[in-house]
C-alpha cells in the first residue's frame, strides 16, 4: 500500500526497492490469489522497470556496477529522455542486473502476500462493500493479523 508521508527528496536504496516490491504487488496478488495475470499491472511494471534501472545507471545502487554512471538525463524539464554512455554489451548487462532487480522485489511481494493472506481476503472484503480504503482503515485491519507495529511489516 503506497502512502504519501510527504515530499521526500531523498530516498535510500531500501525505500527504492521496497517500493518496486510494492509495485510488483498486484501482478503478485493476482498470481497467488487469482492463479492468472492480466494486464492490470502494466503501468506499475513500467513503473518497477523505470525504478529499477535508474537505481542501477544512475543512483549507483548496483552491486554489479557500483556508483558508476552510466545513463545521463537530457532535458530533464523536458520529458526527461536518457542516454546510455556505455557499450552494447554492457547496456546487455544492465538489462539484466534490472531483470535481477525486478524479481528479486517480486519475490518479496510474493512471500509477504503469502504471509498476510487473511489481511488480504478481509482488505478485500472491505473493497467489496465500501469501493475504498483508507490508510487509517487497512491500518486497522491490519492490526487485528499484526498488532506489533504493523508499519514494519516484512
């Protein structure tokens, strides 16, 4: 569940790959829940992809290439396009470090949607009958499966 705690301007390698596991949520959900994929979550795995790979050619996340750079931004005010400053092979490699990426936070939506199945029946129950939810509602929820500090849950 994404929830705006204000503007944040720096974000830790952490919170960038919690929040790709976040948007590989829903294709999780449907995957364990639904046994199907549909094309609901098309625009978090655009979301997840664009994410990932600037953590690893921009924000020097990458285990493999360090805090080397390897895309530029141009026109970052306008439509922010971006170039690869390296080899064919190594734009290769960053594919698939990216994939790496991709899966690894999928992986982790997978178990902690697996943990927390009854959260996920009653949260969408409460869907069913009232269309929406707030933070402050799946909270509560929440804390009926999780009453140890349910914001840290893992």
């Amino acid at each position: 569940m994404q929830v705006d705690r204000g503007e944040q301007v720096l974000m830790s390698q952490e919170d960038l790959f919690n929040r790709i596991a976040t948007l590989t949520g829903g294709r999780a959900a449907e995957e364990l829940l639904c046994n199907t994929v549909t094309t609901g979550a098309s625009n978090d795995i655009e979301q997840a992809t664009q994410l990932a790979r600037a953590m690893v050619t921009r924000f020097g996340m990458s285990k493999k290439y360090d805090m080397m750079g390897l895309e530029q931004v141009n026109n970052a005010y306008l439509g922010g396009n971006t170039t690869l400053n390296c080899s064919a092979e190594t734009a290769t490699e960053i594919d698939e470090e990216v994939l790496r990426l991709i899966k690894e936070a999928h992986q982790k939506a997978r178990d902690l949607i697996s943990k927390h199945i009854p959260v996920m029946h009653e949260a969408a129950s409460y869907l069913i009958d009232k269309e929406t939810i707030t933070g402050e509602e799946f909270m509560r929820i929440l804390r009926k499966y999780i009453p140890e500090n349910p914001e840290k849950v893992s």
